[in-house]
C-alpha cells in the first residue's frame, strides 16, 4: 500500500502536481484573503510559490469564477481550482475531477465550475481535464488570516499533493 493511501482516504482521486509544471496548465486559487479562510485559494498558490512547485504552470489568484474563464481554461490542457468550503461534510479537503455540466449559476456571481467547463466545452468546442481542490474553512469575517483550523486543513491537502508527488517520482510513475 502506498504512503498516500495508508495516510488518506482512498475516496479521493490523485494528481500529480508535476503534471500541472507546464505552460498549458493552470492552477487556479480562488477566493478573498481579507475574508479569513475564505483566502484558502489563495494559500494554496502561495505554498506553491513558497516551494518552487509548478513554476512553468501558470498560477492564478481571482476572488471569484467568471463567465470569460471559460476562454481562458478552454486552451488549457489541465486545470486545477482550489477554493474555500464551508460544506460540514468535508472533514479537510477534497479532491475531484469535475466534468461539464451546465447549471443556472451560470447566471450569478457563484458560477461554477462545472458550468465554466460547460461553457467552454460549448463556446469553444474543448474544455480542459480538470480538477477540484476544496478545502474546508470555518470563518468568513472580514479580516486576514487564515483560522487555525483552516490551517491544519490546507496542511493536510498540500500534505497529501505532496505525498502523492513524491511517491510518484521515486517509482518513476505519472499519473494522465
């Protein structure tokens, strides 16, 4: 059993964050960090930049989606987006590859991912292999800072990438 696996849920599907080191793939931190955990997105680039992970990717950092994101994704080859939660029944984070499907938050400011692929998909005839980081959060006050719990969860996720990662470097396996 891999260190991946015996440390974390097997309900949650692996990347491999070299995957995302290259010019057509995008990391996408989503969120507000003068809304305390809501900044959650947005931390986890900076980990990325604070260790000099996906360099040749390119990174993003937006407070919310856009409908015109799904021009921007739809040159793309692989995208991950990484927001806040404050869904009870993520203990830490998730992980999930996420699909087209159109949906009516389309027509608000909470679009969501599935409709910016869908969208994508529809306007440009392609939409990216994509990915769904959320990590639970616990504290929307405007404020700056990341709550401890918020914390310990983005740990745990940048933990279990990281894992996953270097387990797949030292066998010499990628994931597709």
């Amino acid at each position: 059993m891999s260190v991946a696996a015996e440390r974390f849920p097997l309900s949650r599907c692996a990347i491999d964050l070299r995957d995302y080191d290259a010019p057509d793939c995008l990391i996408y931190g989503i969120g507000n960090v003068g809304r305390q955990d809501d900044g959650l997105g947005w931390a986890f680039i900076d980990w990325l930049e604070n260790n000099h992970l996906c360099t040749r990717g390119e990174r993003l950092r937006h407070y919310q989606l856009h409908l015109e994101d799904a021009d921007l994704i739809h040159r793309k080859r692989r995208v991950l987006f990484v927001d806040a939660t404050k869904a009870a029944d993520v203990p830490d984070f998730q992980l999930e590859e996420v699909h087209p499907r159109m949906d009516f938050s389309f027509t608000s400011h909470a679009i969501s991912v599935p409709a910016i692929l869908a969208t994508a998909r529809q306007c440009f005839g392609q939409a990216p292999t994509t990915h769904l980081l959320t990590i639970r959060g616990y504290a929307w006050a405007l404020q700056l800072g990341l709550t401890p719990g918020a914390k310990r969860n983005l740990e745990a996720a940048t933990a279990y990438l990281a894992s996953l990662s270097f387990q797949n470097h030292s066998s010499g396996v990628r994931s597709r």
